[in-house]
C-alpha cells in the first residue's frame, strides 16, 4: 500500500541562527526537504512534527494517501487536521482528498507561560497593520483584545527567498513600524511556498507553520482576515471557517478582523503614522519590497483612500491619469470591483478626472467581456485583422 512519511531532521544551528527541517516522502514526489530558518534564541526547543505537518497538509492532501510522521505530533492537532481536510475536501473535491494521519508518537505540547501572550504574522499590509493597531492601540474591547507582543515576517512567502535586499529592508521598515506599538519583530525564512501548490489555497498553511514554531513562547497566533464575513470568498486559503482547525490545544490559530470592511481598517490605521506610512501591499513591484503603484492590489487601495478623501501613503507612486488609461489587463482581475469603486466615488460626490477615466475603462473592459461570452471576436481584434489582410 502506497504511503507518504515525514521524517524530522536534527536541527541545525551556528549559535545565531538555527534551521529545522524535514524530508517528505511523496509516491508521487519523491523526497522533498522542507526547511524553516530563524534566530537561535527563539527556536523551539522539544522536537515536535506539528509544524511541519500543517506545511505540507495540503501537498498531502494533493497525493490522496495516508500519511505517517516519525516524530511527536499534538493529538488535539491531528483531530482538527481531520476536519480541515472534511472542509478543503467538500471545496475541491477534485483537487484535495482526506487522508490519514497517524504519527509514531501522539504527545501534547507543552502550554507556553504565559500562555496569554500572542504572536501575530506581520506583513506591513492593511490587514495585518490593522490586526496590530487594532489590539495595541485602537479601541478593541477589553474582551476581545489579545496581548501581542511580537509580530512575525516570514521571507520566502511575499518576498522571495532569491530577493534577501528587499526583504531586508523591508524588515527594517517593518521593525520600526512595530517599534512604535511596543511589538518586538521575528524574522524567519523558509521554503515552503516553493514545494507547495497554488498559493491561494496553500498561503494559510504556511503562515499557520510558521507561527506554530513559537509556540514554546506564545499561546496563540493572529492572522489578519482577508474578507468579511458578510463577503467570503470560500474556498481561500485563510477563512474563519477553517483557519483555527490548525490549532492544537497548546496554540491556537486565531483568525482576526473579519468583523471589518476594508474601509474600516484603512480608516483605523490612518491614525497610526508609523504603519499607514510604510504600509506595503504589494506583491508585483520588481523590487520585491515596494508598491509599484499600478497592480490590483496598489490601485484598489488607492482609489480607495481617494474615495475616502484621505491622502495616499508616501510608500506609494502617484496614479497618475495616463497610468489610469493603461489598466485595461489589470480590471479584468476584477472588474466588477472596480466597478464599484467609480460607483462609490460618484455616490459621494467626487468629479475628479480619475473617476471619468477609470468609468471610461470599465465600461470598454465590460464591452470587450460581453463580446468574448458572446463568442464574437473584440473589436480591437477585428480592426487589426482587417489591417493585415489590406
């Protein structure tokens, strides 16, 4: 009978930093290493598989066969891990099957002391600003609000392994960033993204791993929401359904923010000039650590901030309007957004020349979608035929 194994290897260290890893056994793979880096000081200690199980839970789940860990893994994280793998199979059956888990020892870790101190993946983004402002400085009920004392920046995720200059400066940026709450950075790096598949759905594994390997110090890790509750998109990769099946009883994966639009979280972290400043939402820009100011991700957020007449971040280049004029591939990533956006921008009053040229593009992009599903050749396609063959 066919199996996939992992198998936990002896951690590295040189004093400064350590790495941990592991080799998968894949039928359909072969051996596969996956490996995680960061500062000695706060590498766990006890040798546990769980992070590396929920790294590659979705690689596993991609071969469809039952798995063995020859290491220690939470039992509280396996019985979850079932019901994340219920969930992700129902969404793409054709894509995800439920396997086994079974690990040569099931050990529950250690709970961290004190175990209400919390970690929280870290980006310089609006979610993840917004989750830090959120519980540090804003009004978040005493209720709801989570001790974090630390933010974590994981290279190889946003940023490249091969681009380390971006992504040490963008750390630089990001430790001052955190200075400003009181919040201590941690900076990590791994491979995972590169042995995983389609990072939409695979992105919330490899956060979740990342931030498991503190546990020893933190009893839980915040992972800012991408989308509200009233507009999930399902199947993604971080959801409030399924993001704290990752945790095991000694840490907890907590999902934070769905509660908010995006227009609330821009509006908090305004206030908070540290953050709002050097917010970074990109992830097209050539530098690897910079807005490039014409991508979805850079566009929304400033038509956006305009919307809301609240002037854009220096991190960001000026839209001008002939950079408008150009979008035409970028709206096809979301055209009814941008839709939107101009509909917004006319309910409240704004004339600028911005939003006359961004409606006049939506509506040729809409043309040209109605005449592809249509089955009729774009005009533009037609005309430059009809050229060539004069």
């Amino acid at each position: 009978m066919q199996k996939s194994h992992i198998w936990i290897e002896e951690p590295q260290s040189d004093g400064v930093t350590t790495r941990l890893s592991a080799v998968v056994e894949s039928p359909s793979r072969g051996r596969l290493k996956l490996w995680y880096q960061m500062p000695s000081e706060v590498a766990p200690q006890c040798q546990s598989a769980d992070a590396f199980v929920i790294g590659n839970i979705f690689l596993l789940m991609s071969d469809g066969v039952d798995t063995s860990v020859h290491a220690p893994v939470s039992p509280s994280l396996l019985k979850n891990l079932h019901e994340f793998q219920a969930a992700w199979q129902s969404w793409r059956p054709g894509k995800y099957k439920q396997i086994g888990l079974s690990a040569d020892s099931e050990v529950e870790a250690i709970q961290a002391q004190p175990s209400d101190m919390s970690v929280a993946a870290f980006t310089g983004g609006v979610d993840s600003c917004f989750t830090m402002f959120r519980h540090r400085r804003g009004d978040c009920e005493r209720i709801a609000r989570r001790n974090i004392v630390s933010g974590l920046f994981v290279h190889g995720f946003d940023i490249s392994l091969e681009q380390s200059d971006a992504f040490n400066r963008a750390a630089e940026r990001i430790r001052k960033t955190l200075d400003s709450v009181g919040v201590r950075l941690i900076t990590m790096s791994t491979n995972l993204k590169a042995l995983n598949i389609e990072w939409n759905d695979t992105h919330i594994a490899g956060i979740a791993s990342c931030l498991h390997l503190l546990k020893e110090r933190y009893g839980e890790g915040l992972i800012g929401s991408s989308h509200t509750y009233d507009q999930l998109t399902i199947p993604w990769g971080s959801n409030p359904v399924t993001d704290h099946l990752l945790s095991g009883s000694s840490f907890r994966i907590v999902h934070d923010g769905a509660a908010f639009k995006r227009w609330q979280k821009v509006e908090a972290i305004a206030g908070w000039a540290e953050g709002f400043d050097k917010l970074r939402v990109c992830y097209s820009a050539q530098s690897g650590d910079e807005n490039c100011g014409r991508c979805l991700k850079c566009t929304f957020l400033i038509f956006l901030l305009r919307n809301m007449r609240i002037a854009v971040p220096p991190s960001f280049p000026h839209l001008t309007d002939d950079v408008i004029a150009t979008l035409g591939e970028v709206l096809d990533a979301n055209l009814e957004g941008y839709k939107k956006v101009v509909q917004s921008a006319k309910r409240h009053g704004i004339e600028d020349t911005w939003v006359d040229l961004l409606s006049e593009q939506v509506k040729i992009r809409e043309a040209v979608l109605k005449q592809k599903l249509s089955g009729q050749r774009p005009i533009a396609e037609m005309l430059r035929r009809f050229l060539w063959r004069k």
